[in-house]
C-alpha cells in the first residue's frame, strides 16, 4: 500500500510520518522517491528524504521525462521521480509513504489504484499553530508567511483525500492514522 500524506505547510507530515515508522513494522518512508531545488533541512540529512538537485539538473529531468509528477512551489521545483513508484508496486508486503504536494495526489492516486492500494491524508492545522511550528523549526517570520500564503490553495484540495486530520495532539493524530491503516488493509 502507498500511503500519501499531503496538506498545509507546517501541518506536521514530517513528523507524523516519523511517529508511525516507530509503530509499524513493514512501514517505510520512500526514501529518494521525491527530488527538489530546495536547500536541505537538518532534518533531511537524517531521514534521506530527497534527491537534491539544481535546477538546471531538475529541468533536464523533466524534459528526459524522469518524473511521474512535478511542481514549482515556493520557488523550488518537487517532483516524483518513476523509478521510485516502481518500488511501491513491486514490493506489496510492504507499505510505503511519502509526502506529496496536494495536486500530485490526484494524479498519483489515479496512476497507481490498479497497481497496489492508495490511502491518502491531508493534514492540517490552524494558522496560528502553523506559524509557531515553521518558527519553531527554523524559518525566518517572512519565510514562515510566504508558506502559509500557500495553505488557502492547499485546503482546497481536501475533499481530493480519503482522510482529513486536523493535526493538534500528534499521539491522537498518529493513533487515528493507525486506525485508518488498519481499516484500510482490511478493507473495511
């Protein structure tokens, strides 16, 4: 199963990603399976989360066709690369997940629905709970507004998903996951 988790910039993705890694056994972060143009974060070095590329190098792979899907946000480009979701559908005892940007969850979902199973879940969070979490984590004040300027165009997108969490409390937020999970190999 390919779990996607998407929403609001500072929604805890990350964070909540890494809560259910320590809950789950055949659970993994698709590692790599997303490059950017975006400076590495401290918390990038630890979690291998992206392939970093320049921009020159990233506009080659989309024209050489490397990516399923690709966006330019806050003036960095995130793709998802082909190579990476060939490893979600042929690896089925395992379950996947990966943070990706709320319109490549459409797209992604309709692509891989007759390959393997798709949960997806949008995160959010107030704004005022956002901005101290962006703070907290080390961006500047006008950094932290440019990417809360983003989340009214994300929360558009939250009917597009099969669960949506107002992410306040994170053990109740990763236990309702865990619960979404469990329903969903089931089939309930």
């Amino acid at each position: 199963m390919f779990i996607i988790f998407s929403g609001v910039s500072g929604s805890g993705k990350n964070t909540v990603m890494n809560e259910l890694l320590k809950k789950r056994k055949n659970l993994f972060i698709l590692e790599q399976s997303s490059a950017t143009t975006r400076e590495k974060r401290e918390s990038d070095a630890i979690y291998n989360t992206y392939k970093y590329m320049t921009k020159e190098e990233f506009e080659k792979g989309i024209s050489d066709g490397e990516f399923f899907e690709f966006e330019e946000v806050h003036g960095c480009y995130y793709g998802v690369l082909n190579e990476a979701l060939n490893r979600v559908i042929d690896n089925p005892q395992n379950d996947y997940m990966r943070d990706i940007d709320v319109k490549g969850n459409i797209k992604l979902r309709n692509y891989l629905k007759d390959k393997c199973g798709v949960l997806s879940i949008f995160l959010d969070a107030p704004d005022d709970v956002i901005y101290d979490r962006l703070i907290k984590r080390g961006e500047s004040e006008e950094r932290a507004r440019i990417r809360l300027s983003r989340g009214g165009l994300e929360r558009e997108y939250k009917d597009q998903f099969d669960v949506c969490i107002e992410n306040l409390d994170l053990n109740d937020t990763v236990n309702k996951i865990c619960g979404f999970l469990d329903a969903h190999r089931t089939g309930r």
